[in-house]
C-alpha cells in the first residue's frame, strides 16, 4: 500500500475553515486538485507533514494554531507607500485587500489601513495571521513512487498512530513487527 512519503508528488483536495466552521478555502472550488512535492515547501509546514504517512482515498482533519499556520499579526507589519504606486483610476477603500509587487519583484498582499492624496498606508500581514485553521485533507492521489513505503524506519509510536487512522484493531499492544506486517498489507 503507497503511502505518503518527503519527496512524493501528490494531489490533494482541502477545505481550510475557521474553528467556527467558516470556510476561508476549498480547493474544490477550483475542480482540479492542488498538485504539490512534499517536503518541498510550497505549503504550510504543518499542512505537509500532516500528508507523510496518508495513502491514497484517505481523508485527514487537521487542526492549526496560527503559530503552525502564518504567525502571530506583527503590529509593525505596514508600509507606506506613495498613491502613485497605485493606477490612477483605481478608487482606494479602507479596509480592501490589493495585490501588487514589492520593489524585488515579490508579489505582495495588502489591506488598506488608511490614504491621503500624497500616499497610502498598508497592512502587509497575511490575511490569514493570528487565525488558528482547520484543514479537511483528502489524498486523491501519490505520483512517482515505486511500489510500497517501508515502515520499518518509523518507530513504534508514529505505527501505532497510523494503525489507528487506518482503524487497525488491537495496534496498541503489537510490536514492531506486527505493526509493519498489519500497515503493509
């Protein structure tokens, strides 16, 4: 049976909520599912490594504090910048989310705090900082792995933790051995 191993190119449907049930994100939305390598970074750290260990078909709820998820909201995280950095005809709204580029390229996320003719001030903290996240996490599919993983370099207790997600009957007394041989089949 594949699992989900560093290294693995996968694809994913998620749905992010708040802990009151609010959803912020559901790649669902999008038809396709996100495609990503593990490991590699492209995500939340935490949201990667919840992937290690799923198998394909496997759905997984996935909660994080806001330190996991984008941070604590850095009072100090605004810019000012001058209004002609913003087209002419675009109308500024306290409070809107703009997208522009930082002066390295980066592409920058913002809300508009406040403007005046001569400039704009910006709240540069992801939208997302300070919020703790839930993350419904479905593995619809593992590329580019050879045949099954190997449980034998995972020691008893990260076995016995994907045991019971697979609902494995009586994982808490087996050994080694009798983990690997129950997970492999």
């Amino acid at each position: 049976m594949k699992t989900v191993t560093n290294g693995n190119n996968v694809k994913v449907h998620y749905k992010g909520t708040f802990p009151d049930g609010e959803v912020f994100d559901d790649s669902r939305n999008r038809v396709e599912p996100l495609e990503l390598v593990v490991g590699e970074g492209r995500l939340l750290t935490a949201f990667e490594e919840a992937l290690v260990g799923m198998r394909e078909g496997q759905i997984k709820n996935v909660f994080l504090t806001s330190a996991q998820a984008y941070g604590p909201v850095n009072p100090e995280a605004t810019i000012t910048v001058p209004r002609e950095s913003f087209p002419e005809s675009f109308t500024l709204v306290t409070g809107e989310q703009v997208r522009g580029v930082s002066p390295d390229g980066r592409p920058v996320l913002a809300k508009i705090l406040s403007f005046t003719e001569e400039q704009v001030s910006l709240d540069v903290n992801h939208p997302l900082a300070g919020k703790d996240l839930n993350f419904e996490i479905e593995l619809v599919k593992i590329d580019g792995s050879e045949g099954t993983e190997s449980f034998d370099n995972y020691t008893v207790k990260e076995l016995r933790a994907f045991a019971k997600e697979r609902g494995i009957k009586g994982f808490s007394t087996m050994k080694k051995a009798e983990l690997v041989e129950s997970l492999s089949s």
